[in-house]
C-alpha cells in the first residue's frame, strides 16, 4: 500500500511539471502576440463571453 501511494504521489508531480511547462508555454505565446500588438480590446472579450453564456442559457 505504501509502494501504490508513493507511487501515485510521483506521478502526480510529474503531471504538475508537465502542466506547469504547459501553462508557461501558453503564457509565453499571448506575451508574444501582445509584444506583436495582436491584441483584442477587453469591451469584445466581454461581449462575446455574454454570448457564448446566453446562448448556454437558451439551451438549457
């Protein structure tokens, strides 16, 4: 039993590494862009999400 649960605490770390390199890769791709002046004004960031929740909400 000590063998599985060392065993699983492991392999949760190694996922944390993982996605932690992931989110930073992310994170580095929208620096770049904001560098690049790619960048979308808050005001239609925030229409579209009303959107997407109204059009959740008519689905049901």
């Amino acid at each position: 039993m000590v063998h599985e649960g060392l065993r699983l605490l492991f392999r949760r770390d190694d996922f944390d590494g993982e996605e932690i390199a992931r989110l930073r890769a992310e994170i580095q791709i929208g620096l770049d862009e904001l560098d690049r002046g790619e960048v979308v004004p808050i005001e239609d960031v925030f229409a579209e999400a009303r959107d997407i929740i109204a059009a959740h909400r008519k689905q049901g």
